[in-house]
C-alpha cells in the first residue's frame, strides 16, 4: 500500500494561508526547540495556555503584539525573530536547455559529463538540492562508487545503465527512477547501452 503523504502539491492557498501566521509559528517552535523547553514548559513561563501556545505554533491563529512579546521576552530572543521567516526572499532558479555548468565531481572521467542544472544555498526549507544531468558516453566511463549524506533520486532518460546501491545491482532503462540512502555506496557500474543520460537529484540538511 503507498504511504500516507502529508504534503498535496495541487492544493491552492487561500488568501496567501496566514503566511505571517505559519511564519511566526515556525519561529517560535524552532526557538522553543533549540532551547530543549516543551510546550508545557512555555506555557508556564509565559503564562500562555498550552492549547494556545500549540495554536501560535501551527500557525492557526494570529496572535497579539503584547503575546509575541511575552513569548520573545520568555524564550530570550527578539519580537522581529518571529518574523524573519516572513521577510526572507524566496528564490526561483532558470535554467535553459543546454546552460547547466558543467562541473567536476570526484568519479568524473573523461567522455562523462556532470551538469549543474540550478542551486539555491541557504534557504527557509533547511534543506539542500543539486539537480544534474549527467551524460555517459564511452564503455570505459564506469564511477568508483559514490557515498555522502542526504538521499538522491535517478531518473533515467536515455540508454541503460546497471547501477548499483549497497549490495543490490538495479537495470535503468528510460522512464524508470531509482531513490535511495545516498549513504550506502552507488554508482553507475555496466553501461548497457550509450550513450547514457539521466537526473540525479541530490538533497541533504542545510549546515548550520
């Protein structure tokens, strides 16, 4: 059976969703947290209820300047904190066919090319994302395996690679997609038919 998702990516905002709501209260749940103090605990000091608090959290009301205060004044940060998730730009990343740079990695060799196809650094999500198209062209052009941190995703559009993850060897035709622990050691290790294009996006937790 598929796993029960939280997220719908079709479904529409109504009147931008209390942003500025979900803003504060990310805030204010990421600041409670890095001190290790519950909700309970925040309620006490405050003097704010715990359903309230939970509510301020899940951003499902607006609370007021005077509570933002008492919060801030509890937690010891400053009232504009809560709001700097709000006023944080958020970007977008174009990229055009055939403009990715193209980049040297360990395991690139030549006749293999390695591109770029976007990059956003720091950013609200906590998480990092490199998207390439990666091209091989020659028999010889097998990788030492791969291992880092994050998970990656492989999504085939042309020729056939046998690609390997951990003990397991999986056959990649186009169309098929191969997600997995990029911490186990992987690469691409018979090249069944040239040349050999597919993505792999790569994503692992921001550094802080």
């Amino acid at each position: 059976m598929p796993a029960n998702l939280n997220q719908d990516p079709h479904r529409l905002k109504d009147e931008r969703e209390k942003i500025l709501e979900l803003a504060i209260g990310r805030e204010v749940r990421a600041h409670r947290k890095q001190q290790n103090i519950t909700v309970a605990e925040l309620a006490h000091l405050t003097g704010i209820s715990i359903g309230m608090v939970s509510k301020i959290e899940n951003g499902n009301t607006s609370p007021s300047l005077s509570t933002l205060q008492t919060l801030s004044n509890a937690l010891g940060v400053t009232l504009t904190s809560f709001f700097r998730r709000f006023e944080e730009s958020r970007t977008a990343i174009h990229t055009k066919a055939g403009e990715g740079v193209e980049m040297e990695r360990a395991g690139t060799r030549a006749g293999h090319q390695y591109n770029l196809l976007g990059h956003i650094g720091s950013n609200a999500s906590g998480v990092m994302v490199e998207p390439y198209l990666i091209t091989l062209n020659e028999e010889s052009d097998i990788f030492p395996t791969f291992q880092h941190e994050g998970v990656e995703m492989l999504y085939m559009l042309e020729g056939e690679v046998s690609y390997r993850h951990g003990d397991n060897l999986y056959v990649l035709k186009p169309g098929d997609t191969l997600f997995f622990d990029a911490d186990a050691p992987h690469g691409p290790e018979i090249l069944n038919v040239l040349p050999a294009r597919y993505l792999s996006v790569i994503s692992y937790p921001q550094s802080t």
